[in-house]
C-alpha cells in the first residue's frame, strides 16, 4: 500500500515541475528540487545554466538576446511585438523567457 501511495504521488508530482518556468520558478529550492538554484541545478543562473543572464545565455535581456525587450526583440511589448497585450494583442506569442 505504501509503494502505491508512493508511485500515484510521484505521477502527480512529477509533471508539475516540468510544467513550471525553471527561472521564475515556485516551490520547492532546496537540493533535488525543481527551483534549486545551486550548480547544476535546474533554476541555476551562473554561467552554463538554464537561467543565466550573461552575454550568451539562455535568458540574455541585452541587444539580440533571447530574452531582449527592444524593439523588434522576442521580449518586445510594444505595439505588435509578440509580448503586446494591449488594444488589438495578446501576448500569447511571448516566449516563457521573458517573464
């Protein structure tokens, strides 16, 4: 009954944490968690990990970056960029890594 219990609460828990956006990440952030933002850890923001904002990386805000807010960026939220949700938008095509 234990091992049962164990297994339906790991497929429950399970997805959820592949669900959540690793840098903005809610719940748990300790060791093995899925917001653990130590060295190899899945919300790391230092150099190689997931979130790291520098020149290169994965969440980079700055000119031609992956999470650049300028105009013309993916992260742009002015009138038809793809983060407007203003009159005539919806900021559906807004990619996860700019919130």
């Amino acid at each position: 009954m234990k091992r049962l219990f164990a297994i339906l609460l790991f497929c429950v828990l399970v997805p959820c944490a592949y669900a959540t956006d690793v840098c903005n990440c809610k719940g748990y952030a300790g060791i093995g968690g899925p917001c653990y933002a130590g060295f190899g850890g899945p919300a790391y923001a230092g150099f190689g990990g997931p979130c790291y904002a520098g020149f290169g990386g994965p969440a980079y805000a700055g000119f031609g970056g992956p999470a650049y807010a300028g105009f013309g960026g993916p992260c742009y939220a002015g009138f038809g960029g793809p983060c407007y949700a203003g009159i005539g938008g919806t900021g559906e095509s807004c990619p996860a890594v700019c919130k």
